[in-house]
C-alpha cells in the first residue's frame, strides 16, 4: 500500500465485480516447474543478492501489452515513492489495526501497524512457520517480522527493483540475511516450486492484482499440504442479492481512486470466497476490517502536512502529490460503506 500515483493513462476504466470481465487479464502460459527445495532457492537467491535490482526476463510468459505497463507502471511508483513511505511511516507499507472509533495519536501508528501484523496472525490461528512466502512485500517488514517472530525462512516478491534492494539491505543491517531473501518477481507467475511455502501471506497487494483468479492460484500452488494462506487487500462493498454491479457513482468513485493509485479493478469479499473455494480450501474464514482501519487515512494525510512529510513528498515529484490529493476519496470510500478492508483466510487440505 502506497499514497503514490501513476499517469492515469494507463489505468484501466473501472469495470463490473466481474472476475473474468477485467481489461487487464493476461494470457499467461506456465514456465518449466522449477522442483527445488526451500533450503536451495533460499540459498539460491542469497548467492543473488547482488544482483537483486535487475529483473529478469521470462520468454516462457505471454503478457498482454496493457498488463506489461500495468506492471511497469506499478514498478515505476513504488520506486519512486518507498523512500518517502519509509521516511515517514517506517518499514510497514500497509494500514494499522485500531479499536474502533479509537482516538489516537500520530506516535501510535507504526505500533498499529504491528497490530495489524499481529491480529492477523491470530485470526487465522497461525502459531508457528518455518517456510514464508511474502508477495508484495514491500521493503519487507512483514518478512523480518515473521522471521523474527517464529524463526521462519521468508522470501518476498515485489515488482520493483527498488523496495526489493532496500528490503535486503535492512535485512543485512538487522542480521537477518540468513533467514529472509527479497527479489523481483510477478506475484502472478511466482518463482518457487509447488508446494513450497507452510504460511503464504499478502498484506496488501491483491488490490494491485489485474487476475484475481490468477493470483489466488498462485498462491495455492506455492502453499503446502496444510498451509494457511492469508489475503488482506481492499475490496468493494459485497452486492446485494438483487444487484448486477455496483452503482453509478460507486463506480465512478472507485475509478478515480484506480487513476490516483495506479489500480486494476476492484472486487469484492465474496469474489475472493468464491475463488478460494473453488480451489477446494478449507477453513474459510473473512473479516471486515474497516472501522478498524479508519483512523489510518486521516493520519497519512494529516503526516504529508507536516514539514517532513510535506518535504519529502514535494521531493518526491508530481505523481506522489497527485497520489496525495486522491487520498480523501479513499476515507469518503470508507464513510460510505463502499470501501471495505477485508481478511481473507484458508488451508490447503493436508
């Protein structure tokens, strides 16, 4: 999650809830299954660490033209744009967990962001890992924390060079290069053997997904018998029995916050049930999470108008300003029940 944002040229027009509707659906044909261990990739992609800011080239991978920028454009963003998150905001790229209707201050925040770490873990009922896959991992705070927490081997993906040289380098600072490893890599077409991972974890990065059903069987094929697999992105309201998509200005809301974040459409809780379901999952839980978030977006905005912030974010050049200014229709998204923050959790049969 980032309050940065891209040419709206390349954002799609908002389409319906509909999974196989969206303009930015690749093609993609799988790459030869790569069958190595846990222990070889991770040593594999330490031995390539310094090699971390060049993303390679796949031609095993047909990708339609307007998903190629999608991906280049999000890229783009998060290059230019995770500096000025970490200044601000520190190594957790996604939204705090308060008690509802909660006053707090702006020193609570990056404790709210651990929460949210934590309260996820505990409704999925996740005790202990020893084998994490972290997509859209940011500058890897979820990864170290998990590390940490449960001694685990974490791998995160992201789609910038950037955040994915940053990530291993506070990785490096806190001595934990042996147990996380970063890389770039398409949360679409992951790098890593079936059946790799015993936690699959994505913090807010399915709101970036152009496939939803694409992504979702991802992270199925990389999870083991018996891993839990955690979603936690933004959606749009559930439709009512009786609606065939969302209303007008529902959509037009949610197209201009797709321009200002560089998003590929929306939808909903229900669609993700739908999708995990139809891999045969088991343990399907969900969670709205929104009141618990709201004080998030007021403070992101309140923390651009000090003269840190304000700085850094002039700094950073028009496409995050713009980003800024497209933050008030994400708490407007929220006040009117269209935007919602949603947990998704499930386990692969043993």
């Amino acid at each position: 999650m980032s309050f940065t944002a891209a040419t709206p040229i390349l954002t799609p027009s908002y389409s319906l809830s509909s999974l196989h509707s969206n303009r930015f659906k690749a093609t993609i044909l799988s790459p030869i299954p790569l069958r190595r261990s846990f222990s070889s990739s991770f040593t594999r992609c330490r031995r390539n660490c310094s090699l971390i800011a060049t993303a390679a080239t796949t031609t095993d991978v047909e990708i339609d033209m307007d998903v190629d920028r999608l991906k280049e454009g999000i890229a783009e963003f998060y290059d230019e744009s995770s500096g000025l998150w970490e200044n601000v905001w520190g190594e957790h790229m996604h939204h705090g967990f308060y008690d509802p209707d909660s006053s707090v201050s702006l020193s609570d925040h990056r404790a709210a962001q651990i929460r949210m770490i934590e309260e996820t873990l505990r409704f999925a009922g996740v005790e202990a890992a020893t084998a994490v896959v972290d997509v859209g991992c940011g500058i890897g705070g979820s990864s170290r924390y998990l590390a940490r927490k449960f001694g685990a081997k974490c791998r995160g993906i992201t789609l910038s060079p950037v955040q994915a040289k940053r990530a291993q380098a506070i990785a490096a600072d806190a001595g934990l290069s042996d147990k996380v490893c970063f890389e770039v890599a398409d949360a679409l077409n992951q790098p890593f053997s079936d059946g790799e991972f015993d936690l699959v974890w994505s913090m807010e990065s399915g709101e970036h997904m152009p496939d939803k059903s694409k992504f979702v069987s991802e992270l199925v094929r990389v999870a083991a018998p018996g891993a839990t697999i955690i979603i936690v992105t933004w959606c749009h309201r559930d439709l009512g029995p009786s609606e065939d998509s969302l209303q007008p200005w529902e959509h037009k809301l949610l197209q201009k916050i797709c321009d200002g974040f560089y998003l590929p459409a929306w939808c909903s809780t229900a669609d993700y049930v739908k999708l995990v379901e139809s891999h045969g999952l088991q343990d399907v839980r969900t969670a709205d999470w929104s009141r618990n978030v709201a004080p998030f977006w007021p403070a992101v905005i309140r923390s651009a108008f000090t003269w840190n912030g304000f700085s850094s974010l002039l700094r950073s050049g028009w496409k995050t300003i713009k980003g800024a200014l497209v933050m008030p229709l994400m708490i407007e998204g929220f006040k009117k029940d269209l935007i919602k923050f949603a947990i998704i959790t499930c386990r692969k049969p043993e």
